[in-house]
C-alpha cells in the first residue's frame, strides 16, 4: 500500500513537468548552480546544449534544456550527465526541473548541483 501511495504521489509531481514538456522549447544550453558542501562555496557554470563543463570535482554534461514555449522566463528543466572528474561511473542522469530541485537530486557525498534557467537568448 505505501508503495502504491508514493508511486502515485510521483505521478502527480511529475505531471506538470510532462505538461510542460509537450509545450516546450529547447535552449541553446542552461546555467547551473554548484554548491562545495564541504567548505560552503557555489559556482555558476554556463553549459551549452550537446556541450559539458567542470564544477569543481564533477563534469557536467548538458543533453538539452527546456523552457515554457509561452514563457521563456517561465520554469527549466534539463537532462544532465554527471560525473566525478575523470571518473566513467555516472553519478546522476536525468532530469532536472528549476523550481523542484529536489525531486529529482544529484546524491553525492561532496558536491550538489542544481538548473538555474536556461539560455534564450
């Protein structure tokens, strides 16, 4: 029962990233945020569509960013590739969305990442 109640609550949360999926536009890249849990700083790193950049330990690949087709100031969500530098394992892919950074999370022990907005111009 409690599995059935939390598959159905992650519908739910998901449903208006689907919805806003099939009225969205791609970006030219996205910025994101970076956070170094162990001594407090954060960075921000532009990344281009198809591109990747490094934050501190970690490489981060851009696969695409989406924005509102009617609101390009409006919520992004991007699908990411993370990795710790020169490391093959991936840490974390999927999709990102702005506003719920946490719904779909980076899990690692030193560094955190999260989408900021994207590139529409």
């Amino acid at each position: 029962m409690r599995n059935l109640l939390a598959l159905a609550l992650c519908a739910l949360v998901a449903l208006p990233a689907a919805a806003q999926h099939q009225n969205a536009v791609s970006a030219a890249g996205a910025v994101l945020r970076a956070l170094d849990k162990v001594d407090g700083k954060t960075i921000d790193v532009t990344v281009r569509s198809g591109g990747a950049a490094d934050a501190f330990g970690l490489t981060v690949e851009l696969a695409d960013c989406r924005y509102p087709a009617d609101n390009p100031t409006g919520d992004a969500f991007a699908f990411l590739i993370i990795r710790d530098i020169g490391a093959s394992d991936v840490d974390f892919q999927g999709w990102m969305i702005a506003s719920a950074p946490a719904l779909n999370a980076l899990d690692h022990s030193r560094y955190d990442v999260w989408v900021l907005r994207c590139i529409t111009s």
